[in-house]
C-alpha cells in the first residue's frame, strides 16, 4: 500500500575520493544518480568471504555526495531493491517535500530530489521507516555541503563509522525485530569498520590540514572515539559550527547518527581507536607519507555560522512537553497505539516498545502545530534506563543551559532518568518529525510529529 509522506509523518506525529564509491553519475539532464542496490562489501578484510549489504555505493563502500551551500543540488534516487523505501536528509534545512521522500521498489522507478541547501556542513541520507533493517544492511550516505566561501587550506576527509553484527563467515545477523533488542539497547555489532573497511589505512595529504568529516552510522552504538598521537580541534557538530577546542583527554562520542567535522594537524600519524570501556579497538590508520610544515592557521580560526532565519524569543516561548516512556524499566504498561489505547503485551506483540507522550507509533496527533518564526521551548522528560538521543527534522535546536553559551544543532542526547530543555525556533513551514535516532527504538515507536504553517 502506497503512504504519503504526510500521513508517514503526521500518522508518526563532484563526488569524493577513495575510500568512498564515485557513484553517483550524472545524467544528461544535470542529475547525479544515486542507486539503493545489493551490493557485497569485504567487510572482515579483503581474504575473507563477502557479505551482501544493501548500498548506495559499490562494494560496500558508503556513497559521498557534494554540494555547495546556496547552489542548487540535483539528485535522482534509484530504487533497484525489492521493496519501497523511505528516506531522509538526516540534518538538512530544505523543503518539507523532498526532504522525507519515498521511492517505490524497482530499478523503472526513481524520485528527483531537487533542493538548494542553507546550510554548509555533514550531513546523511538515511531510511525513516523499516529503519533497522535498512541501516543495518549499510543503506546510508553521507552529505557534504561545502561552505558558500571555501574555507582555504582545509582538505576534506570523510569517516564513516559503523558496527556489523557478523557471522564468522561475514553474514548479517537475520534476526530483525528482536524483542530483547527493541526494549533493551538495541542491535549491537561485533565488528567495526571505517568507510566500509576493516581497519583502513588512508593517507594524508601533507602539509594541508585535514577536516574529517565523522558521522556514526551505527544502529544503537555510541562511539567512543580516541585519536592517537593527535589532539584535534572539534570545529562542528551536526551540521553546525562550534567554537574551535580541542579534544583533549579521553574518548569523544557520538551517538548514532550524529557527526563532527575535525580539524587535524599535519603531523603526526594518528590512530583512530574505539574506546569499548574494558578494552580499546583500533579502527584505522591516518597515515603521512612525509612531514612538510603547513602554514599557521590563525588562533581565532572558526567556521562561518550557518544562516538562522530567526532568533528565539525565550521570553515567548511556547512550552511543549515531552514524555519520553519504554524499554526494559521505561515505565511504560500501555499506549495509544493505531487509534487505540492498549496494553505493553500488544503493543510488544505489534513491534511497538516505546511512546512519546503515551502514542507509540503512527496514530497521535502532531505534538505542536507552530507558526513560522514561533519559539518553541520543548521541556523533555526521559523517563526510560537509557539515554536517548533525539533528531529534530528541518530544524536546529540547542539546550537551554544558564551556565555557558549552547551550540545549535539537529540532534540532543537526553540522558536517562533526567530532562532536557531544548529551544527552536520553528522557521521552516511543513510537517516534520521527531525521533530516536537508535533504529530499534524509532521503529519501536519513539517519532512524533510536528508541524510549522
């Protein structure tokens, strides 16, 4: 059955270098394709057996696409799987009808996705229903928007992190909609790769500072990430710029599906490792093949902000609550669910574990129905065991915090038993949606909608 994209969510309330996949082509009319396809990726090392993935890029390997901030991007999105896919720009500001788009099931059909992004900065393309499976299998592509004004002597380094849940002869885990994993942590993977490669090593360009562009492609996993014998500078963060500071000590984390852009010094060689706690996992090598001194980049260094249409008006905020309920000791014993209150034991039976103000799933209203420039101050209550990291769609959001100045951004970790107050000012007309960004909890009920007239 075909679904608007409108009922999907109001019911739910130049292409880079090696490692990545030069893949999407361009067409005569301006289009660069990009095909969602079976693909087989030597995920557990170039002498071992393949494993089928589904893939925007060959191989395995994830697909790079570049656009330039104000420039108009043409995309045609190719469906050559078997089913029909939702999909979403993961972080991008664009039109609410291209943004969440479907493509029916067969390579005669295809979406022409046309939007001029606002905003410079990493972003992804990703499932929004059927999410687990979909991202699982490796169904994900990353997003650069280069800045309007190119940041000179920077050299783009894309790092796509993800964790596979890997047979010893390299096949995928089959067992989507598991229960334990739908209230519980989620899908978790045994083997970890960078750019669809087990422990690349990728050479540096020497005497230019590398930008790495991260994003954590993983279902559940919070990527811990150390960076031996290098200290970089944190210069962006979903999307959006930050004042430059460095790492320092310690593993820096990024949730599932969030991004960083990195600035990383011409020097040393670096490690880039997995911090799992009781144990470290090195995941690549960023390597030089010789050490040539690159100019000073100066001590007020900074990326240009990204344009805001408006600026919030905590004074006149308009206070919406959420209620953040599910998983194993989430509080959760019914919901609303398809129009109906009902116990856990149906909604468990029906795939659904967790709610967003009592609704699980499609079937609630929108959470707010805001005017265009209208400050919306969403008061957050995670009543669940786990952190949660919420993605708000063609919006930016920033913690209201007294004690220090907050960054803006398209997604907050909300961690356990705690609250989080988020501001956004609703600038973006159309019908959009707030979820979970672990797979398992999205498609287990944890998405809700919003809409902006």
């Amino acid at each position: 059955m075909s679904i608007s994209r409108r009922k999907l969510l109001i019911s739910a309330a130049g292409l880079g270098w090696w490692p990545f996949a030069a893949e999407a082509q361009g067409a005569e009319d301006g289009f660069q394709i990009v095909r969602a396809r079976r693909s087989f990726a030597p995920l557990l090392g170039a002498d071992s057996p393949e494993t089928e993935t589904w893939s925007f890029g060959e191989k395995g390997l994830p697909l790079l696409i570049r656009a330039r901030q104000g420039e108009e991007l043409k995309l045609r999105i190719v469906n050559e799987l078997e089913f029909e896919l939702w999909l979403h720009w993961f972080g991008v500001r664009g039109p609410s009808d291209v943004m969440t788009f479907n493509v029916p099931a067969g390579s005669f059909n295809s979406f022409d996705c046309v939007f001029t992004p606002p905003d410079a900065g990493t972003f992804w393309l990703g499932p929004m229903a059927d999410i687990s499976r979909l991202r699982d299998m490796g169904l994900y592509a990353l997003l650069l928007v280069e800045e309007h004004q190119p940041v000179a002597g920077l050299e783009d380094l894309a790092i796509v992190l993800d964790d596979w849940k890997l047979s010893a002869d390299g096949v995928i885990a089959g067992n989507f909609g598991d229960v334990e994993a739908l209230v519980g942590e989620g899908r978790l993977g045994n083997w970890f790769t960078v750019n669809g490669q087990y422990r690349p090593r990728i050479k540096l360009n020497p005497g230019k500072y590398t930008r790495l562009r991260l994003l954590n492609a993983a279902n559940v996993r919070s990527m811990g990430l150390l960076f031996k014998g290098s200290d970089p500078l944190l210069i962006a963060r979903d999307g959006q710029p930050v004042k430059p500071r460095p790492l320092g000590a310690g593993s820096f984390v990024l949730a599932p599906g969030q991004r960083a852009d990195l600035l990383v010094l011409p020097e040393a060689d670096i490690t880039l490792a997995l911090d799992l706690f009781e144990d470290v996992s090195e995941l690549a090598y960023l390597t030089h093949e010789s050490v040539v001194t690159a100019p000073d980049i100066p001590e007020n260094f900074a990326l240009a902000l990204n344009p805001l249409a408006n600026q919030p008006n905590l004074a006149a905020a308009r206070i919406v609550s959420l209620v953040i309920e599910g998983g194993i000791k989430g509080g959760l014993k019914s919901a609303l669910f398809q129009g109906r209150r009902v116990d856990l034991r149906i909604l468990l039976e029906n795939g659904m574990g967790w709610a967003l103000n009592g609704v699980a799933g499609p079937g609630g209203p929108p959470l707010v129905t805001a005017k265009t420039g209208e400050t919306i101050l969403f008061d957050i209550d995670n009543r669940t065991a786990f952190d949660q990291p919420l993605h708000v769609h063609g919006h930016v959001w920033r913690p209201v915090r007294a004690e220090r100045e907050q960054a803006w951004g398209d997604t907050a970790v909300v961690p356990a038993r705690q609250g989080l107050k988020l501001i956004m000012v609703a600038d973006n007309p159309g019908v959009w949606a707030i979820q979970s960004l672990v797979a398992e909890r999205a498609d287990g009920g944890m998405v809700t909608a919003f809409t902006v007239e």
